[in-house]
C-alpha cells in the first residue's frame, strides 16, 4: 500500500475538532452543549445579499473572471474607499473565502523551507496554510497580561533571518480579540521596511471594532504600499460564512500579478456567492451598528459573568467576537473534553476552545481557552453559569 | 522592496491567458471572435439546480460541514453507485471545484521536491498545482497518431524514482478527447500496485463517453481500492462550470484523514453551491442524452470540416468535448496570435489555444492547437470555415 506522505499526516488537526469525538459523547447522553468554541455567528445574514442570488435569472450558471466579478470588485474598492483606503478594483482578487486568499499570499511569497513570523496565540488554521506552503512558522508570544499586544519589535527581529519572508498579524485578532493601535501598526511598517518584509494582515474582523476604537488596516500606511498585503472575507463582516467569499488586496504589482496565476489556476471563485457579497456591499450602516452594539452587549456580558472566577484572567477584547481567558486549571484541553464527556448542570455543558492550538510553542497557552461570543445574552448568560458550576466542581489534579 | 519569490514567479501561466493582450487587439478593432479556445459549455444548466438556490430560505448563510453537507454527498454516492462504482458518502469530501481537489490531493501524498507522472499533452493547470504543491510533473508523451492513447507502461517505468508519488491521469481526456480503454486501466492499475503509487484521475468529462464507448473509472478496480483517488467534478457534467463545487473520492482512509486536515483548515466548500449540485444530482438521464447527442454531432461537424485540411492530423476524441489537432504550420503560438491581430473573415475570427502549453516537455505539440467544441452548431460551422480561410493566407514563414 502507497505510503501516505509526511506533508498530509503532518497536517496540524484544528484544536477544535479534536473535540468533535467528546461532543458526540455528550449528545449521545442526550446533554444540550452551548457552543463557545466556534466562530459561526449567529446574527442573520442581510437579506438583501440572499434576495439577490434568489432573484438571479440564469441559464447557464458559468465561471466568473478568475480575479472576480469586476462589477463586484468595485463596489468592493468602494467600500475600502468608504472607510478611508485607497483600493481599487484592480488591487483585488477575489478569492474562495479568507483561506484561498492566505494561501495564494503565502504561496506567492514563499518557497518551501521559507519561513513567517506571527504573534501567538493566532488562527489555528495558520498552520495549516503554512504546512500545506511547505512554510514554517516562527512564533513571538503576546502576552495576556497585556491583553495580547504587539509584543516587542526586538522579540521579531530575534527572529528574522534569511529565509524569513513576511510577517502575519490578525486584526482585530483570533483568538485574542486584540486590535492593533495605529503605534503598533507603524512599528510593524517600520520593522517591515528595514528588512524587506511582507506583512499579511488578516482583517477579516475589520468591522469588529468596539468601545469607540478605529481599526486600523495595514492598507492605510502609503509607505508600506509595497509590502502589505490585506485578508479579507465577507464571512463575519455579513455574516455569511457559507457563502466562502474573500479577498486579497495589495498594491505591489509584482506580487498581484503572481498571485493572478494562483487565482487563474483554479479558474474561479463561485458565482452564486460571489452576487450575494456583491449585494452585501449595500448593506446600510445601521446593520453594523446594530451587530457592534449586540457584540458589545455580549462581551460585557461574558466580562461580567467570568470576572469573580477566583484566579482567572481575561484579555478584554477590543474586537472580533472571541475572548481568551486564562482559568485556574492546569489542562484546558483536558477541562474541555471533561465539560463534554463527564459533566453537566441540569443536562447542560458548554463547548470551548482549548488556547493551546492556537499557541505554536510547545506547551504555551495550556490553560487558556477561547470563548466564542456568538450566542445570543441569554444562551450566553446560561452558558457562563454553566462554566462557572463546571470550574467548581472540575477534579483539579 | 522585497522580492517576489521563485514560487510565484515560476508559477506558470496558462496557455489561453497568454493570448488575452491578442484576443483585446481583435476586440479594438470590431471583430467578432468564435471561442474555440475555453470549456465554458453553452449548455444550460439543470433548470432544478438553479431553481433549488432560489427556492433557498436561509436567515444565516452559513458554514456546511467541511466534508461537504451530508445529504449532498448521500445523494452523490447513489449518483455513482447508479454508474456501478461502490462509493459511499464517506469515501467523499466536497471540494471547491475539481481543482481544489486535485490541491488536497496533491497536498497529501507529496512533500516538495517529489515527483508526480502524467502523460502529456495534459490539462495545463496541472502544471499551477503541482507549483503550488512544490511537485515536479515528468512526462510520458501519448502521439496524435495514436489518438492519444495510454503511452507504453515501459515509458513510465523509466521515469519512476524514489520520489515519484502518483501517476495522474484524465479520463477522458483534456485537451486530447481521449477515453482510456478497460486494457489501459488495468495497466495502470498493474504499475500503481508493482511500485506503490497512487493513481489520481480526474474524471470531470466522465458523463462524457461518445460512440457507445463505456467510461471506466479508476474506482471500479477493486484490487486498486488502495491506490486509487478520483477527482470529480459538477463543472461539466451539469455545466454549471460557476458553481465550483467538486469531490474527492478515494476508499483508502489514510489518505482521506490526511484529506480531511486540508478540508478543515479551509473551513467548508460553498454552501449555495452545494444546495444546487445537490439538486442537479436528480437531473433525469434525458438531459444526458440529449447534451451527449448534441456533443457528438458538434465533433462529428468539427471532424467532417477539418479533416480535408492538407496536412492536418486529428485526435479524433471519444470523449469530453475537446480536439487536439495538428496544423499544417510551424508555430500554433503565433498563429493563434495572428489570428486575433492581424486576421479576419469578413470582420469575424477565431480564437483556438495552442497545444504546446499541454505539453510539459519543451518544443512539445508547437504545431498543434486544442479546439473546444462548445458552440453551437451553426457558430462551429461558421468558425471552422474562418479557421479555414485564415490557413489558406497564414503567411507560413
């Protein structure tokens, strides 16, 4: 029989499916799981965006332009150009949700062996789109204490070396709700510039932006034109994770132009999905104001909830819908699959995301989860006194 | 500014692209051009599938399951247990497109630096995978003479190393139209098992068998179960091409665990997409028949017309809706340009791909072009008479 290669078996499992085999347990005991682990919201997607594919009159249901449609890449650019970036349809390409486009960037900028620096904890899936690049990662940790800031621009440079081809940043970020300041935004453009560096910057929280604070894109920095590269998705903003619509933009001519190639080789992302984001771009601002104030509400809620667990720390978020806490417990994979397998409350348990995939070094972040704010306040209200009761009664050796 | 690496440099373009820049110069200048060079069929899709995405009632759009939805994938294993191959719906992942499938594929069972064999003249986005996968594609060269048959397996024997990882092979045939014979199967069956490889066939055209000639897939070798992975599609079959929904299919588990980890880390194949691939699997056999007749009589217009063309050889293709023929000319590159540019038939031209981007062996197939006959009959008449007119005053050197 064919062996199969190092490349698939070394394919790192998401931290959160290697609960799925827990959470049947628990729904074969008939326990009802409140799910903070995964980011699928649960606000609805505008209806303008889903009238719009419904009311498509197709005959033939055929391949868009490889770059995307051009009719949505404009509305598209418009609506960068709304919140004060100047993109064009030209800088964009749309791509199959935010995992194509973070695989063309790294595809493009890399050769296999080469290597990206990223602040941990990050994505999970980062590692993913790094094992199948043949690209390896190099961590610099952020701390909880400091809410997971920027860590120390010395800390990256420890790290870069001749193979050392860009940096990766998450903003606001998964799994640790941080949005970057515009001093931290500069101190990467300026590290990124000294060392002819990429800076990827995933924004697909870019909307997510609470308590007044302004997100700021690493397309807004003019000096940075030719290094950065933005993430993009329509998955959170619109909620419509389904529709798998992304996009990548930059203003390196260079870089677009390889990145063509990636996008020409799958000849193109899908047309249904690809009409519904373009109906989305009108989506009237009070949809935000209304999904912000909701997430806001939650995260105080959650901050509220959890804050009187003796000896816990929380990272307040100040975007994103995801928070990261430290508990008192040594094993937060261990606690998870224990909230699964052998506890509940009245038949109730929660499901959460043990930190530790989301850390790169080894043994980091082991007892921190990350809690996903999309329940509505009153599943959420429930699902913290459910981890509460959980904590006490949780064996801790 | 940082450098662009090697990958996306060398990522290659694909033979039709090159000639846009030629096919906006006939635009400019008022031509009418006959596509003869992309399978965009102008078939229309199932009715069903398109009505099934309208008659949608979703609030949130959003993430299927990564495997694909299982009702989906239910009723794909029925479609391909109704063509006698034993595929149950968990030896299916849902894919965005046949191209992501043969990525996942690729990404499996290579680590860079391998090498996978295909015989050439092959689909050329071949070529962008295995760049992105890191893989080196040998050739083994099939002959127009022999309509592009299995080469001898004593061909591929020579190419066989310590790295070569997989044959891949498309049945039938793009860009040669050609359907493997069960002999030929079982041949390659013979070579996966004697040396350990895995046998990837991409199997889009499958639907596609003219003259009462039987498609024989890889999936219907028991003795191969191991060794075998099909990449499948709905692009052509139900010519909703704008779709991108697509499967892979293999009964060996590892390689679908392994799988399993590439589909997870890019969340989950379009769900609107999917709900209309999921109606077009009950498409009734009377749109096959009726799509397969029409394809038949277009070749049959296409051979008829071409074939007292002095000095042409033609592929006379049994499946798939593609022709590979070789001109009377030295450069097909050129003439596809000159086509475009600098010829015209009472203000109408053609536009054809030239062969040699199928080829990964240089200098390869210069003289041949692939025509796809996705036109309607009057359209194909019409562009075979200007392909013609315009060999008659190509200047020949």
């Amino acid at each position: 029989m064919p062996e199969i290669s190092i490349k698939g078996t070394t394919m790192p499992e998401s931290p959160i499916r290697k609960l799925v085999p827990y959470a049947d347990i628990a729904t074969k005991k008939g326990k009802k799981i409140y799910y903070l682990n995964i980011g699928q919201p649960d606000i609805e997607t505008p209806k303008k965006a889903i009238e719009a594919v419904k009311k498509t009159d197709l005959d033939i249901l055929a391949y868009s332009p490889s770059q995307g449609f051009e009719s949505y890449r404009e509305k598209l650019a418009n609506y960068y150009q709304r919140s004060g970036l100047s993109i064009s349809a030209n800088d964009l390409i749309v791509t199959t949700g935010g995992s194509e486009a973070l695989l063309f960037a790294m595809g493009c900028i890399t050769d296999p062996g080469d290597e990206v620096i990223i602040p941990e904890p990050f994505y999970a899936n980062y590692n993913g789109f790094a094992t199948a690049s043949g690209v390896t990662v190099k961590a610099v940790q952020s701390k909880i204490e400091d809410n997971f800031a920027l860590p120390p621009i010395s800390e990256f440079e420890k790290l870069i070396t001749d193979k050392t081809k860009a940096i990766l940043v998450c903003n606001p970020g998964n799994p640790t709700g941080y949005l970057y300041t515009e001093d931290e935004i500069n101190q990467l453009a300026d590290l990124a510039i000294k060392y002819d560096l990429f800076i990827l910057a995933d924004e697909v929280y870019r909307e997510f932006a609470y308590d007044g604070a302004v997100h700021h894109s690493i397309m807004s920095v003019e000096r940075l034109h030719n290094h950065a590269i933005m993430i993009d998705s329509v998955s959170k903003r619109y909620s419509m994770c389904g529709a798998r619509i992304g996009c990548l933009a930059s203003k390196n001519k260079a870089f677009m132009a390889a990145a063509m190639k990636f996008a020409q080789a799958r000849l193109s992302p899908p047309t249904f999905a690809q009409i519904a984001a373009e109906a989305a771009t009108e989506t009237p601002d009070e949809y935000f104001n209304e999904v912000i104030d909701e997430y806001v509400h939650r995260r105080n809620t959650l901050i509220e909830g959890l804050k009187d667990i003796e000896g816990i720390k929380i990272a307040v978020p100040k975007g994103a819908f995801y928070c990261t806490v430290d508990l008192p417990i040594e094993d937060a994979e261990d606690f998870a699959k224990w909230l699964l397998s052998d506890f509940d409350f009245d038949g109730e348990t929660v499901m959460v995301a043990p930190a530790g995939g989301f850390y790169s070094t080894e043994g980091a972040g082991k007892s921190q989860i990350r809690i996903a704010y999309v329940l509505n306040i009153n599943a959420l209200k429930r699902a913290i006194k459910i981890l509460k009761k959980a904590l006490d009664v949780y064996p801790k050796s």
